[in-house]
C-alpha cells in the first residue's frame, strides 16, 4: 500500500534525515523516502495495519505541514508522456551518435580512399540504424502531423514529418544506387535536436505542476464528519459525500455545499461572492464550500446537489470563456503555416528550374529534397520553446507557476489589467490592523496565548508580533473554549484571548468591516481589531503598472462603499463594485470586443469564468481551486510584486522569441540559396542545422533577465 | 579491412549497451529526485546494525 505526501516546511537538506529516521519507527511503515526536489514524502505500508495518522502527526510534531495525496491519474499520465519523449529523444541521441560516426568516415573516405563497395556498407549500416530509430523516436512529430493535416491545420509538426521522411526515402534511394551522398545523418540530428526542444518545454510543465499539486494538497481542508454512532472522524473534504453529516467549528472554513441542520453563526463569503461583510445564516439555510464560519459551531447535512447547482453554473461560464481562448494562435504556428507552403514551393521550383536548364529528373529531384533538408525547421522549432522553458524557470525564481508555455505570449500582449479586491490586492487572510489599545508586551503575551488556538483570526495576531523579530513560543496548559477563545494562567494571574463577551471588554457594535479580538490580563485589557488588509507593496506596484502604460481597473463583489476605499487609496479611478460573476465575465469580453487585450488577476470563485474569458489571467495561490485551473499562471507569497514581474519577463521572452525566429530566418536565407544552387553536402547540411540550433538555444538564455525585474 | 567486422558490431554493441544502461535507470527512476541524492551520500542512517 502506498501513500504520497506533500510536505512544507522544508528549509535544508537536514530535513531528509529527520524525516525518514522519525518515521522508521511508525509501526506498519515499511519505507518512506522524501523527494528532494518535489517535496514529497512517499510512504509503503504493511496493508493491514495502514494508518498514516500517527506518521502525520511526527511530522507535525517535526514542524512540516502534510497532506496526503488523493487523486493524481491526470499528473501520472502526463509523466508517463514526458518519460516517452525522453526515450524518444534518447534513441534518436544513440542512433544519431552511430551514424554520424559512420558518416565521418564516409566523408574522410570520399576525400581520401574510401572504396565503394565500403561505402556502400556503411550507408547499408547507417540506414539498419537510423530506419528503425527514426521511426520509433519521431512518432511524437508524426501523430502530431497527422492529427494537425485530419483537422484541415497547419501546424510546425507537418513540415518537420514531410522533411524527415523525405530525407530518409532518399538516402536509401541513394544507397541502392551506390551515390556518394546520403542523409540518414541529418534526419536524426533533426529529430534529436527537435526532441531536445519538447523534453525541456515538459520538464518545466511538469516542474510547475508538481509545485501546484503541492500546494493544493497542502489546502485541502479536513472535514468532522459525525458517523451514525454519534463518533467524529476526520477525513479529507473531498472524500465527503452528499448525505454525510459533518460538524463546522467556528473559525474554520466550510468544507463542502449543505443545509444547515443546526447551530447559528455568521459566514464570510468572500472567496465565493466577493463580499467581505458576513452574513447571518440559522438552520435551513444553505452554505457553500470555501466561506469561512466565523462565531458558531454549525452542523451541516452535506448536498451534492447544492454543489452541482452552484459548481455548474460557474463551470459552464468558464467552459464557454475557454473556447474562445482557444482561438489563440501561437507565434510558432502562424510562422509554421506562413513557412510550410513557402518552402515547399520552392523546393518544387528548384526541381523544375534545373529540369529546366537541362538537369535530369534525378538530379533535380535530389537537389530539390536537399532543399527541403536544409530548410527544415530544426532552429524555426526550437526558438519558442527553448525561450519558454527559459522564461518559466526565470519565473519560477519570482514565485510565479505557469500552467503553460504558450501562455508567454499572450501575457506579453496585455495593455489592460483587472484586480479582484478580496484575496488578490488584499492579503487573503485576515491581519491585524489596529491593535492600539495594547501595549507593546501585552501584545506580544495575546500573540503567544495566540499560537495555542486554532482560530484564523488568532494566526493574525502571532503573525504580526513574529514581524516584529520576536520568537514566539506557545503557554503550557492552554486551554481552548471552542468558540469563545483561548485562557491560561501566566504567573498566577489569568490572561484571556477571544471574544469580547469571554474577556469582559466592551466591544463596538459597529466595526467598520473588521472582527475584533479582546484580551484581558488581570486589569490590563484592550480590543484588537482584524481585518482585510492591502499587500504591503500593492500601492508600488499599482503605480508602476501605472508608470508603464497599463490601464488599471477594479472588479469586485464587495460592497460599493469598500471597494471605493481601496481604490482611492491605491489611486485607481476605474472600478465597479458588486459584481456577479456573470458581470464580471461580460465587462471583460465587451473589453476585449474593444480590442483591449485583458489580464485578468483573481482568486475567488466569482472571478473563475472572468479568469478564463481574459486574454491571461493570475491567480494567488491562496485561490479557490476552480479558480486556479481556469488561470494561466499562480503567484504565491504575500506580495503582489510577481504581477509586475511576470509582465517585465514576458515581454523580454517574446521579444527574445521574436529574436530567435529572425535568426532562424537570417540561417534560411544563407542556407536555401546554396541548397538551390547545389553546393549542399551532407557535411554542410549538418554543421548549419546543430550551429543554427545552437545559436538560438544560446540567445534564448537572454529571457532570463530583463530590465525592472525586482530583485 | 576484415577488421570492420569486428569493430562495427563492437561499436554497435557499446552504444546499445549505453542505451540500455540508460533505459533502466530510466525505468528504475533516478531521475526522480536529482537534488535529494547529492545529501543522501552524507547521511548514515541507511547504514543498519543488525
């Protein structure tokens, strides 16, 4: 039996060590082995005594947060096509690496005193070798060539299939009539530095989407669901079913859509809605998956139902704003359908301009493939991955993941960028805001009292003492009164964190938005406040978007009167408050039907089908989970600078991928004429392609840096 | 030039052996982890005193 586990946590190569010694002591456990680079624990069981609990609780213990994996077909799947690239690309390297071999000789040979009959041979051998490899190692371009030519599609995949066929069809023409020349060489170099281009666009792929399964992972919540004999067990949310009773304890998120059977408490919707004011719910009502219970404990009966209604709705808008992204067409493929037919006539006017000077129908059809050889698009189909691999490495250093490579381009095109408020120019949870009527020690005893309490709202506060450089460490003998706060006695004189009721302090009705949290010890008493707060940097940021050009705009959910607070605060005159996410999503294609081209920024479940109908789209990584798959890219950390990184590295890759396209064209216009004119030989023909792939491979490396990158 | 006889297969032969060597360790997947081993070789846990 086998489980993997994401871990966090993890700060240097130590950490292998302390994991798997810690665990060699769980009994049942007959391996664990932590993944270095992908942060993943993977444990082996004894099946009948399987219990991850008390593994997950020594890493707790440790310091790391674990969660386990549930359903990872899809990620498998993508693996198992990356490992087929890669022994793809490693026999056309091996086959490649023979041949050419051969081909030295051949070439010494046809300079010095190779015999024919020798010769013959070794074409013979070059071709037993590089038949069968390039059948085997250039299917990926095949199948794609052929899907593309069924669809009526042009795409990089035909010309690349029709030149390696070609030059194999006749290097063994060639052979048989004993010619001094063949390509068998060529075709593979082609394939291997092709293939070469994909394994490193998957490689990245597969970087960036192992660090977001982690980190998905990490926030699936834990649900209590209340079994019939009236026991809790805790189980992943997504393992929750309709009908299950679960219990919701205040300060803890919903983990799935129900009717409330009983309890009373205030919701915070804004990862769903947009809205930051909670809203009172009783029995009857209906909650939904991702709101946040604040004061009461709730018992909820789970409704698959409710989840399909809501789910729906918002996953057919994003299906519907999808589609019309697809129509993209990347900078390869518009190059590839302008480039193929060019190409392929000329080849076929060399064949007839020679017949036609008086060639014969051999040597013009010989010289015409070595046209078709020579032009392939080994460099033409490297330059944008190997930029994109380059940029999504440089952005991943900026705490950026892209879903994609062809995503760059589109990023690079933006001129309009829309902010969600709540989660996005806000910090996605709760920090404290004022805290005035403490002094500075009674602060920093509420934030230790703080760590002992599982409420969101305490995390503000030990957050913000730790800021201030101060170790925090936990009271002895806490106790925790679910829903009222926490209490212990510290030198024989009692402190209380919570709420204002179990502090005996006086608290406001009104609280403009915020929660407050009172804390007593002995006389000493006062309210701290909590609440929505800007990333520290979104007022810089906002202004040099600004400074750049960028038309900024607000679309929020929220109330009017807090939207305009942000917004006048971070000096942005375009914003609409209250939005549906309908709304949203039609603001954003009336904008793009005026040709402005739309990153859309959100984290909510009401900004998903406007994340997907924009030109690109970012979302944190503190999102809804529905909301990061419809956007192109994620952004994790606590600051907002990756926006703006992530459009100075764009930019810079597609200026560099434009780059490498003109040297690709710069490679076509001094190798076609010789081609045309006869003086291609298979030695000419394999020093232009490897140094014109080498040539963009090395200007690629430029995306790496640009100008106004944060440090 | 009998000699090719011998050194062609040899050559051949080397460089299937290559591949194959590669093919398993594919397979076996020490690629997995690239950074992970280069601490592994400093710690002694898995070193068992029976």
């Amino acid at each position: 039996m086998n489980l993997d586990l994401a871990v966090e946590g993890i700060s240097s190569a130590d950490a292998i060590a302390e994991i798997e010694r810690a665990l060699s002591v769980i009994p049942g456990l007959t391996q664990a082995r932590l993944n270095f680079t992908t942060r993943r624990l993977s444990t082996e069981w004894i099946k009948a005594s399987f219990n991850p609990s008390p593994a997950i609780s020594t890493l707790e213990n440790l310091g790391y947060r674990v969660a386990p994996f549930t359903g990872d077909a899809e990620e498998s799947e993508e693996d198992r096509y990356t490992r087929w690239l890669l022994r793809c690309l490693v026999v056309s390297g091996f086959a490649g690496i023979n041949v050419m071999l051969l081909s030295v000789s051949i070439w010494a040979g046809n300079v010095t005193d190779i015999t024919p009959e020798t010769r013959d041979l070794f074409h013979w051998l070059s071709a037993l070798i590089a038949l069968p490899a390039a059948a085997f190692s250039g299917q990926p371009f095949f199948y794609k060539a052929l899907r593309a030519l069924r669809q009526g599609d042009m795409t990089m995949d035909v010309p690349i299939s029709i030149g390696i066929t070609l030059a194999l069809a006749m290097s063994v023409y060639e052979t048989a009539h004993h010619a001094e020349h063949a390509y068998f060489d060529s075709a593979l170099m082609l394939i291997f530095f092709l293939l070469s281009g994909r394994v490193l666009d998957h490689a990245m792929r597969k970087k960036t989407r192992s660090a977001a399964a982690n980190l998905n992972a990490l926030r699936i919540p834990i649900a209590s669901r209340i079994e019939a004999d009236g026991r809790i067990t805790e189980i992943p949310s997504d393992a929750l079913m309709a009908g299950d009773m679960i219990l919701i304890a205040p300060g803890s998120l919903v983990p799935a859509d129900g009717v409330i059977e009983s309890g009373r408490s205030q919701i915070e919707a804004s990862l769903v809605t947009g809205e930051t004011e909670p809203k009172s719910v009783k029995p009857g009502d209906l909650v939904f998956a991702g709101t946040f219970n604040q004061n009461g404990a709730l018992t909820l009966r789970v409704s698959a139902a409710g989840s399909r209604t809501v789910m729906a709705d918002i996953e057919k808008l994003i299906h519907e704003a999808l589609t019309s992204r697809s129509r993209y067409v990347q900078i390869a493929d518009r190059v590839a359908r302008l480039y193929a037919p060019v190409v392929h006539i000329a080849a076929a006017v060399t064949a007839m301009a020679w017949i036609a000077v008086g060639a014969t129908v051999h040597d013009a059809l010989v010289i015409a493939i070595a046209v078709l050889i020579i032009t392939c698009p080994c460099a033409l189909a490297l330059a944008a991955p190997v930029v994109q691999v380059i940029t999504a490495g440089a952005l991943f250093q900026k705490n950026i993941l892209i879903r994609s490579g062809d995503m760059i381009e589109r990023m690079a095109e933006i001129d309009t960028i829309i902010f969600d408020k709540t989660g996005t120019l806000t910090l996605p949870e709760p920090s404290l805001i004022d805290a005035s009527a403490l002094t500075p020690e009674a602060l920093m005893m509420a934030g230790r009292l703080a760590l002992s309490s599982h409420h969101p709202l305490a995390r503000a506060i030990c957050e913000t003492v730790r800021e201030k450089g101060t170790v925090l460490k936990p009271y002895t003998d806490v106790q925790e009164i679910t829903g009222s706060g926490v209490s212990c006695i510290i030198d024989g004189v009692e402190a209380r964190l919570g709420h204002p009721t179990f502090c005996n302090v006086h608290a406001p009705i009104w609280t403009d938005n915020r929660s407050c949290i009172a804390f007593r010890y002995g006389k000493m008493a006062g309210l701290i406040f909590v609440g929505q707060k800007l990333r520290a940097d979104a007022f810089e940021v906002i202004n040099s978007l600004k400074a750049r050009g960028y038309r900024i705009l607000i679309l929020s959910g929220d109330h009017e009167r807090i939207v305009k607070d942000v917004a006048d605060h971070l000096n942005i005159s375009e914003w609409h408050a209250a939005m549906s996410p309908k709304e949203k999503c039609d603001f954003l294609t009336r904008l793009k039907d005026q040709g402005q081209q739309v990153l859309m920024i959100g984290d909510g479940l009401n900004d998903a089908p406007a994340l997907a109908a924009a030109t690109a789209s970012l979302s944190p990584a503190t999102g809804a989970d529905v909301t990061q798959a419809a956007a192109d890219a994620v952004f994790t950390g606590k600051s907002l600078v990756p926006v703006l990184d992530l459009l100075v590295l764009t930019q810079k890759g597609r200026r560099v991928m434009i780059e490498n396209f003109g040297l690709a064209l710069i490679y076509n216009l001094i190798a076609v004429p010789l081609a045309v004119f006869d003086y291609v030989t298979p030695l000419i023909a394999a020093a232009a392609m490897s140094g014109s792939s080498v040539i963009v491979a090395l200007n690629a490396l430029r995306a790496r840096r640009a100008e106004g990158l944060s440090s | 030039m009998t000699i090719l006889l011998y050194l062609v297969p040899a050559a051949l032969g080397l460089g299937l052996l290559a591949l194959a060597a590669f093919m398993w360790s594919l397979k076996s997947g020490q690629f997995e982890d690239l950074d992970g081993a280069a601490y592994r070789i400093l710690n002694d846990d898995d070193v068992r005193s029976e």
